[in-house]
C-alpha cells in the first residue's frame, strides 16, 4: 500500500512539469529536487544516526568542485576527455559519471570527519563539523593562492565556469532552458535515493544507526560497533551531499564561493527537522516547502530577507523543535527529537 502510494505521488510529480509553463516555478522545482537530494543525506547522518552535522555544506562544496576539476576546463592545460565530447582544453569526463567520482570523493571526506568524532557526544560533535565546513570553506575562498598541478586548487572568490551538462542517450546535452528535463533527472535522483534510504534503514546497519541514536552505551553493550557505525553514517550521508553538489554544478554550470556559507547548513538542517528527523518521506516534503519559500516566495515579497535568511531557517528550528519536534511527517519509529 505504501509502495503504491508513494508510486502515485511520483507519476504525479513526474507529470507537474508537464501544466507548468512558468520559468522561475520550473526552476524552483529542479532546485528542489536537488535539495532535497542533500536533505536525506543529511538525515541518514542526523536523523537516523543522531549525530549533529552543522558543517554538511562541505560535502556539497567538495561534489561541487569534483564537477569542476573532472567535467569543465578548469585546467586549461590538459586536454583530456571521457565518454564526453574531446578536443577541448581541461578535463572532460561524462557528467554522469563524475557525479559517482564527486560522491566517492565526499563519502571518503564524511569517513575522514567522521574520524575525530569517535570518542566525542552530543555538542562536541557539533563543534568539530561546524569547524569542518568553515575550514572547507575558507579552502573555497583562499584556494586561489595554493598551487595545484600548474594550476590553483580553487578559483578563489571567481565564479568556475562552465561546467559541462549532463548528456543523456537519445536526448543530447540538456541546456540551461531544458528545464523539464533537468527536473526529471532531479526527481530521478530523489526516487534513487529515497530507494537508498529505504533500503538501509531496514538492513543491518540501519539498525545499527538507529540503536547507536537511541543509546550509544546501550548499542556498544548490544555489540554495535559503535566506530564503524558512525563513519558508515557520515560517508553514507557525505556521498549523497557530493552528488547533489555535482548535480548543482552541472545543472547552473558555475560553482561560486559564496554557495558555501554555514547558512545553506543551517538550511538544509531546517528541511530535516521541518519534515521530521529519520522520516525520508518527511524530509522530502520539508525539501519542498523550504526549497520554494527561497527560491519563489522570498523573491515575491517586497522586502529584501536575503541577509536575514539564515536566520529564518534558524527560527524554523526553534519553532519546530517547540511545537511539533516530530516534523510534518514524523518517523514511524520516533515521535520526538529525544
């Protein structure tokens, strides 16, 4: 019954695009697909792990720029390409292909991040992720003075660009006004992870993420390896917020600094707790809600809040957290944060 329903919905989203004819509404959709890519990431680490992560930015800056060394001319002075059209300065690589290298580089910096976290609890844990993502940031912002292969490791405070579109079979390169298109692979990618989601929950170390969130001391009395688990929970989220950054990437075909402010943490955390922490059905529907207040409502109302968003979201948070700390879609196996 659940699979039919969640069957129908998709048929249903699939065919939105098809009535809608406005350009920043088809924009808003593909964005929200593709947040709500990085908001299950986040929830396998937050929501079904229970560990804290304010610095969940980092994996997606880390997709992002994985785009840019592999599917772009950023280094001019190769000539490389892959299954993608040649004769082209830099590296070149099918865009498809490097949103898997993008969520492998990520899973090995969540593994890496995941590492100090080992012996630490509740708010220590926060502080050592939000420190992750402002470190990986301020390499974002002064990566133009570090020397890499002939190049920089980053373009600094300069926009990177293009970056190649993804190329589908019988279809060709999408460009930036195939919109449609871009929201079908979006919404090709939230059902794949949902599947993910789905699956590891049930397995093995779904449970074990879920005994670990419940009672770390009573999990390694169970015999969970409590080590073991918790990287597996940061790489498995890691990897999900590098392919949405590659897809970001790809799809705006430009990577900027300024995307990866501790802002857009506090952003896609508001989604998870908005649709309720462990429930991927939830987290989806916050993904939603969230994407269009910033991309469509914000921009209608006469005020610029562009500066105040953070804290917007911030506030969303708190609300949430007071007044219904289940989400609009609580967890079938949780019904509070506790």
């Amino acid at each position: 019954m659940a699979l039919s329903r969640a069957a129908g919905l998709f048929a249903l989203a699939a065919l939105a695009p098809l009535i809608v004819d406005d350009v920043g509404l088809l924009n808003s959709m593909v964005l929200a697909a593709a947040y709500a890519v990085m908001a299950l990431g986040l929830n396998i680490i937050v929501g079904f792990a229970g560990l804290l992560d304010l610095g969940y930015v980092a994996f997606f800056a880390i997709g992002a720029y994985t785009a840019v060394y592999f599917a772009s001319g950023y280094w001019a002075g190769a000539s490389v390409a892959f299954l993608a059209p040649g004769g082209r300065a830099g590296i070149h690589i099918n865009v498809l292909l490097v949103m898997l290298i993008a969520a492998a580089a990520a899973a090995l910096a969540g593994a890496l991040i995941g590492a100090p976290t080992l012996r630490l609890r509740g708010d220590y844990i926060a502080v050592v992720t939000l420190a992750f993502g402002e470190i990986v940031a301020q390499i974002v912002y002064n990566g133009r003075g570090i020397a890499l292969f002939g190049g920089t490791l980053t373009a600094g405070l300069v926009g990177v660009g293009p970056v190649d579109r993804i190329e589908l079979p019988l279809v060709g390169r999408l460009g930036p006004s195939d919109l449609r298109a871009w929201y079908w692979c979006g919404l090709t990618l939230v059902a794949l992870v949902l599947v993910v989601n789905r699956n590891l929950r049930r397995s093995r170390i779904g449970r074990a993420w879920v005994a670990l969130r419940d009672d770390e001391r009573a999990a390694a009395v169970a015999g969970v390896p409590i080590a073991r688990t918790k990287l597996t929970a940061y790489a498995t989220g890691a990897a999900l917020g590098g392919l949405a950054g590659a897809f970001f990437a790809t799809y705006l075909s430009i990577v900027n600094p300024d995307q990866f402010d501790f802002g857009f943490s506090i952003f896609i955390l508001a989604m998870v707790v908005l649709g309720g922490l462990g429930s991927p059905a939830g987290v989806v529907a916050g993904a939603i809600v969230l994407s269009m207040v910033n991309t469509w409502v914000l921009r209608e109302v006469p005020v610029d809040l562009s500066a105040v968003s953070a804290g917007l979201y911030g506030a969303v948070l708190v609300v949430m957290t007071l007044v219904r700390p289940g989400g609009l879609v609580p967890a079938r196996d949780r019904d509070t944060l506790a």
